[in-house]
C-alpha cells in the first residue's frame, strides 16, 4: 500500500505542478489563482507539512525547466508578488475568511522555508 500512496502522491503533485506552474502556459499568476494555490498548500497540510507539500513541487517544477535558475526564480518570485498582492487585498476588502488569509500567510511561509 506504501506504493499506491507513493504512485498517488506523485500524481496530485504532477497535477499541481501543471495547473499552478506549467511552462507551456505562460500565464502570469493572478490574484485568483495564488488564492487556489493558498488553499492546495492549506489542505495539503492534513497529510504532510505544507513546507514539505510546497517544497516537493518547487522541486518539480525546477526539473521540469531544466533551463538553470532564472526562470525558476522569476516565476517563484511572480508568485510571492501576487500571494503578497493577495494578502494585501483581502484585508482591503475587510470580511474575508480568516481561514484565507490564513492560507495565503502560511503558502508564504512554506515559500519561504524552501531551500
């Protein structure tokens, strides 16, 4: 059974990987989806660390560019740009959940903790 959670954790990161940073889209991060992002990393955080959650597909990602550091650095950057702009405007907006701010702080920290 270890493998069948193994095979399933590599799929639901595959699949993160190519909905939040797929090369081929070209897609600049929106508010929009650095909230997704933000509650991905949030429930990950029922089965693992949400480091550890973020760093695993930080790291995919990274292979999968196979282009050196810059662009994995531009895009990480893009996205604590937007997750920060998300942050900011969530409490501009005043009412949100707190469980959403909570998610975006905790997807920065995650972030930020990978090496």
């Amino acid at each position: 059974r270890v493998n069948d959670s193994d095979a399933m954790k590599k799929m639901v990161l595959n699949t993160f990987e190519q909905v939040f940073f797929a090369e081929s889209q070209n897609v600049e991060p929106t508010v929009a989806r650095a909230v997704q992002l933000a509650h991905v990393v949030d429930a990950a955080a029922l089965h693992v660390s949400q480091t550890e959650f973020v760093e695993d597909l930080l790291r995919r990602f990274r292979s999968s560019l196979g282009a050196g550091d810059a662009a994995f650095l531009e895009t990480l950057r893009a996205w604590v740009r937007v997750l920060f702009s998300a942050f900011s405007d969530l409490d501009e907006a005043g009412g949100e959940d707190h469980s959403v701010r909570r998610a975006v702080v905790n997807t920065l920290v995650a972030i930020s903790s990978v090496k």
